[in-house]
C-alpha cells in the first residue's frame, strides 16, 4: 500500500522526473523536505518498486 507521496514520486519518475532536482523542482514534492522524499526514496526502492542509479531513479 502507497501513501499519497509514494503516489506522487512514483508518477514524477514515470514521467522521467529521476534525478534530485528534477523530483525537487515538482511543486508538490517541493513544498517537502529533501529528507521526507529521500526517506520515501528509500521505502520505494527498498519495497522493489524503484531501482537507484547514479543519476537518480527508474521503475523496477
């Protein structure tokens, strides 16, 4: 189960927003700490759903 802010990163990835600035310039993620979105970041890819690479993110 996602919460809203999954929602909304995994949409900014989908729509190939995958790197920190671009997910920061997103002005709902914005409007967060870089620390709740890391946080989520890390759930994400933890819970197979996102893969971290060196230049940001991508769908699993």
């Amino acid at each position: 189960m996602t919460n809203s802010l999954d929602d909304q990163i995994l949409a900014a990835v989908r729509a190939g927003h995958a790197s920190r600035a671009q997910l920061m310039a997103i002005e709902s993620l914005r409007l967060m700490t870089w620390a709740a979105v890391n946080e989520r970041l890390k759930a994400l890819t933890k819970a197979g759903n996102l893969v971290s690479t060196s230049t940001g993110w991508r769908l699993a």
